[in-house]
C-alpha cells in the first residue's frame, strides 16, 4: 500500500472524510431503509426528528484510541445522529468511557447533551442502520473504505478496539489496508489482544477486542460492566506503555 499521504492525516481530514460519509450512497437499499424508519418512527420517538443518515465517526479527531462497533441502530444512533447514542448498547459504552476517563460524562442522550470524548474516536463496520441490525457482507464491503481511511488518517493511532465480532474483524481488514501487518493472526475473545506493525512510516498498533455492549450480551451476563472496563482500563495502560 502506498504511504500515507500528510493531506490525507489529521483532525481535517477526518472532518472532511466524515462530511461524504454523511452523504454516502453506496447502499441504496439501506439509505432507503433508515429514510423508512425516520419516516415511520418508533411510537416513544414519535415527536423527534430523526437523523435517517449514514451516521458519522464521534469523538477526538486527534485520538490515540479508536473503538469501531458494528453499525447504528435503527432507533438508536439512526434516530440520534451520533455513535452508541439513544440505546442501551450507548448507556453501557458511554458510562465505561466515563469511567476510564475518556468521556467527560456517563450519561448519553442526544448530540446536544454536551457529551465529549477526549483521546477517543467512535466509530463503526457500517455506516447505515442494518434491517434487524445483520449487514451483509456486501455492504460491510462497500462501507470497509471509509474506516481503513479514518484509521490511516489518525496520526496518533496507538489503540483499536474492537466491539463484537464485526466490529473485530473490520479493524483487522482496515488495519491491514492501512498497511498494517499482524505477527500473529487476531482472533475475537473478550480481552483478547494483538499487535500490527507499519514499517512506512513506521508505526505500531495494539489492537483489543471485546464483547459489545448489546442488550443481548448484557442482560444475559455475557458482557457485566466490569468486563468492559477491564477493555478500556488495558487501552490506559498500553497508552502509557507506548508513551
């Protein structure tokens, strides 16, 4: 892969990469889809404007860490307009964030809630709210671009994690178009961790995986809070080993 060019790394050009993913059309169907369900509604949202779009990356454009979740939910960030925000998965996200001091608040409602992340992106597999929240893996393929550009585009990438399965295995292949290489082949168990190498410019990332915070996983015990710390306590310490 080609190195990476200094126009295309950095706060603006996240910001600029983040303005065509709002307006991306690659998955008529899916843009057709959250169209539908910010037209329809969900009874309790009746009197809200949803957002209906291709939901951009939150957080810090100048990030060390990156967390890269699957894709929005139908009336969660595709009502909101902003990562993990207006469903359950997001309550649980956000408050361990806050925990690990990379929010500056636990709660999460809107994009008006003055919520800010610090030293952390928030991004995803897929732009669009799924039908059932299952991608197909065309369109995980034709979404997989615009977070191989966002993980380049951070100069002071040093974490990635993973949330879920896909969310896993799409850090991996945006790493590895990025022009990152794994020793080892990654695999998904929570708290598992690899380590990817760039040799130009020479780089080096440490990349975590984790349960994700889905309903599913935490009302069944799968995932319990302190299960999702211990993720981003791990990206703290690697931090400060990576200097």
């Amino acid at each position: 892969m080609a190195r990476t060019s200094d126009e295309s790394r950095g706060p603006a050009a996240i910001a600029a990469l983040e303005r065509r993913i709002v307006g991306c059309e690659r998955c008529p169907e899916l843009r057709a889809y959250c169209a539908e369900v910010a037209r329809v509604k969900r009874r309790e949202y009746r009197d809200q404007t949803y957002w209906g779009k291709p939901v951009p990356a939150f957080g810090d454009f100048a990030a060390r860490v990156a967390a890269v979740g699957l894709a929005p939910g139908a009336h969660g960030s595709n009502r909101t307009g902003r990562m993990f925000t207006g469903d359950a998965s997001g309550v649980w996200l956000y408050r361990a964030l806050y925990r690990a001091g990379f929010a500056n608040q636990p709660e999460q409602r809107d994009r008006d809630d003055g919520m800010v992340l610090k030293d952390l992106l928030i991004t995803a597999a897929l732009r669009c709210a799924p039908p059932g929240n299952k991608p197909t893996p065309q369109q995980l393929k034709r979404c997989a671009p615009y977070l191989a550009a966002e993980l380049a585009a951070l100069s002071e990438l040093r974490v990635v994690i993973g949330l879920g399965a896909i969310g896993t295995r799409a850090a991996v292949s945006a790493l590895r178009e990025a022009g990152y290489e794994f020793a080892t082949p990654p695999v998904f168990a929570h708290l598992a961790e690899s380590e990817a190498v760039r040799a130009d410019p020479p780089a080096r990332i440490s990349l975590l995986a984790s349960y994700h915070p889905s309903r599913q996983n935490t009302n069944t015990g799968v995932l319990t809070e302190a299960m999702l710390d211990a993720v981003f306590i791990r990206a703290r310490h690697l931090l400060g080993k990576q200097g």
